[in-house]
C-alpha cells in the first residue's frame, strides 16, 4: 500500500528554494491539462505545492529523502560544477554522494527544465551527460553512485557497486547497508537537491538511467511520484525470472537472502505505481535485461503512460544520445512536439496491424521479427519493411512459426520507437484458438488456432502452417 506524504522542512538548504510565483502554478496547471487532454495524464498524486514522495514502499524513510540534503559545492568547469551531497548512513558513518550539475550557458532564468541521470554498472558520475542535457537547455544532475568521488574512492563515499556487493547475502538487520538501499536514497536526494535550486523548475524534473541506472529508474520512479517523466534504458525488474544475474549472482545467495533482495530491490514491486509519462528503452538480444522481463515490467505501468523503443541490436553501453529519449523528455517538459505513439499490436487477416495513435509524421516503418526461440539474447533478428495504410502500420506476418514480431517506426527526426512484441504460436484444433484472422493475445503471446474460428478462418490458418512442418 502506498500514500503520498509532503515536507517542505528541508535538513539544510545550501541554495534556498525561491518562492514560486503564479505564473509557474500556471504553466504547471495549463502544461498537465495538455498531458490529460492528449491522452498522457500525470500521476494522480501530482500537486503543484510541496513536495511528494511515495511512501509505505520498501524500506526507504521517504521523509527524509523528501527533504533537501546538505550539500557543498565544488568547481566549476564550462557547463558544469562539482557537488556532494548528503547520502544515507553506511557502517555506521555518515556518507556524502559526488555528481556533475550541468547548467545552460549564459544567466540563469527561474523555470528551467531539470534532469536526473543515474549510471550503470561500472559507470560514475559522468561529466559528458550533464553537458549534454545542459547544452539542450536543461539543470541537469549527474551523480556517482559507487562511492566515489572526480579522483577515486571517497574516504566517506557509500557501498561500491560490484555484483558481489550488489548480491550478497544479507538478512532484514543489514537491509539499509545494501547497494540498491544506498543508490536509491542518492537518486531521490538528487532530486530534492536539484529541485530546491533557483533555476529549475521543480514542476518539470525528469529522470532517466541506463542499464543498472535504468533498474534503478523504475524503482524510483514508483517511489518519487515527484518527477514528471521517466526512461529507463536496458534496465527492468524480474531479474529473478530472466537476466543475467538469474543463475549467477541471484543462484549464489542464500535462499532466504535471495527471496528478500527480490522482494525489496527488484523493480517489479515498485514500478506499476508510475502515473507519469515513461519510455521503456532497449534492444532485442540485450544480455542483461532480456525482452521477456522487459516486457512484464513495462506492463506494470498503465498503458496510458508507457511508451516503447525497442530496436534490432542496440548496442548496449554508457549511450546518452539515443534521440527517443531526448524528443520524448521534451515532449513532456517543454511540450515540444511528440514523438510518434503506436497503438498495441492486432493480428487481422494474416498481418500485424498497429495504430499510429499520434505524433510526428511515420518516416519509415519496418516489421521486426525472430522464428528463433530459446535464450532471448540468442535470437537472431529480420527486419522487413512495413506500410502505413490509413493511419496504421501494416506488415504480412510471415510464414515460418513460432515467432515474435513488433513493428518499428521513425519519424523525420529518425527518432524509433516501437510496438510491444507478440509472442504468435500455433496451437492445434479444440485448443480454443480463433484463427488467424482473429488471434487470442495473453501475456503478450497471441495463439492463433488450426481448423478454428469463423467460417473460412481453417483455410487461411493451413495455408499458414504448411511451413511449420508439424
């Protein structure tokens, strides 16, 4: 059960955080009502005084976080100025996170934009991301979360972030000693940080992560209702179900230990509480996060809010120039014009139809699609292209089952984004499949029966297993 608590009682503020004018309430209500009308909504909690963050969820004091940390700062170079912050208690002592804040050139107006960047494994606090947000505009954190400071480990930093740390067996006495306890708590500070700043607008605060930071992202995000957008690149939750850590580091723990890591650090008891807009970001054969607990946790989120880019091969790595991500935060918070949104995935008549339901003109469209099946990062991947017929993309399913198939689109900017994937399997006559022209969806795996179905459907449905063989 979760419920929304508001503090506006910071520890110490080293910036003291301006009062908000009308005209800032003003654009928040006329910006949200924009979202609502268009069909992205915000979260239900949202208010436009005070500050909200999730709690009753896990075992984070989300008072506290809620709170703006002590901080000091640091030098400046170009765009961007040296910074630690106040993090959670660790072996007993007090701990302080060191990030990058990123800063547009030139003065510094009331109402920028902000973002919150939040690495992966074997990452650190990197200098070139908050450049890169601060060049689009945007006051933008950039935060180490290995204990680590600009030259090394920090006498005073938090938990490393080595799988070995990450996993290792603890009990409920040593929950708040745990990495994921401590990246958490900086990812939230940070943005209690930011927020409180004189240049940013507290009502258009983003967050994105990749990898272990996009893992990260889901959680807070089901936390910090706060923010108004999110992406999550690579990162999901079901790690316990499919990932790389499945039969290495999660197979090593105790079972006892493994059980309560999964139930207060995997994503998936946290991310369904998102009610802001969110773009799920990864590849087809990613080795750590594969796209069937991708899919499961993107679920989690209402389909109003969730958007995906998923692509053939995307290469996994420290890679903030992914356009998608760029167009849909500015969407959000600066309401540029949106990327394209595609409706879910239908089976008609043979082919696989998605509605484009708004957004920049479709540049190109393509079918992507595997017959492979085992191990998702195994798979290999065809990409065939696709048509847009009166407001849909539509592609011929192809002949050889099993396969999984989604359609991807770009727009002229060469932003992709993508459908959900399908699951289509066969499944043999009295089995209650309903053809092909009509297939049965559960769990993102739609059953398209043999000698089923309306009248004629029997035929259409042989001809396509002809190729199955069995």
């Amino acid at each position: 059960m979760s419920f929304v608590i508001r503090s506006n009682s910071p520890v110490q503020t080293v910036v003291n955080p301006p009062a908000r004018p009308a005209w800032r309430w003003l654009s928040g209500c006329l910006l949200a009502m924009c979202y609502w009308w268009s069909g992205i909504g915000w979260a239900g909690t949202v208010g436009f005084e005070g500050e909200e963050v999730k709690a009753g969820m896990g075992p984070w004091d989300a008072r506290e976080l809620a709170r703006v940390p002590e901080a000091a700062w640091g030098a400046t170079n170009g765009l961007v100025q040296e910074v630690y912050y106040q993090g959670e208690p660790f072996n007993g002592r007090p701990t302080r996170v060191f990030g990058y804040l990123g800063r547009p050139s030139g003065t510094f107006p009331a109402g920028r934009p902000g973002m919150v960047l939040v690495h992966g494994g074997g990452g650190k606090a990197f200098k070139e991301w908050a450049e890169h947000w601060a060049k689009r505009g945007y006051v933008a954190l950039a935060m180490d979360l290995a204990g680590n400071g600009p030259e090394g480990r920090m006498v005073d930093g938090g938990p490393d972030q080595s799988d070995a740390v990450k996993f290792r067996s603890f009990t409920r006495a040593d929950v708040k000693e745990m990495w994921s306890y401590h990246a958490v708590a900086a990812v939230i500070r940070g943005h209690s940080l930011l927020r409180s700043l004189p240049d940013v607008d507290p009502e258009r605060v983003g967050l994105t992560g990749i990898s272990w930071g996009g893992y990260l992202t889901c959680i807070v995000a089901g936390l910090d209702a706060r923010f108004r957008v999110a992406v999550p690149v690579y990162g999901c939750g079901f790690l316990g179900e499919n990932s790389y850590w499945k039969d290495k580091s999660l197979a090593a723990m105790l079972p006892e230990a493994r059980a309560l890591w999964l139930r207060l650090f995997d994503p998936s008891q946290y991310v369904g509480s998102v009610r802001y807009p969110m773009l799920f970001v990864n590849g087809t054969t990613d080795f750590a996060y594969p796209l069937d607990s991708y899919q499961r946790t993107y679920r989690l989120v209402p389909e109003k809010y969730r958007q995906v880019s998923v692509v053939v091969n995307r290469p996994h790595g420290h890679i903030w120039t992914f356009p998608e991500v760029d167009g849909f935060v500015d969407q959000v918070l600066n309401g540029d014009k949106p990327i394209v949104r595609l409706g879910p995935p239908e089976v008609r008549e043979g082919k696989l139809t998605v509605l484009i339901e708004r957004g920049a003109a479709v540049k190109e469209a393509s079918l992507c699609y595997t017959t492979n099946s085992g191990a998702w990062q195994q798979r290999q991947w065809k990409t065939v292209p696709a048509r847009v017929e009166g407001g849909r993309v539509v592609a011929d399913i192809p002949s050889t089952w099993p396969l999984v198939a989604f359609v991807e689109v770009k727009d002229e900017s060469g932003r992709p984004v993508s459908s959900e994937h399908l699951e289509l399997v066969v499944v043999p006559a009295g089995h209650g499949g309903r053809g092909a022209s009509g297939g049965r969806s559960s769990g993102g795996v739609t059953r398209l029966g043999l000698g089923q179905g309306r009248p004629g459907d029997a035929v259409r449905e042989l001809a396509i297993s002809t190729s199955i063989g069995d």
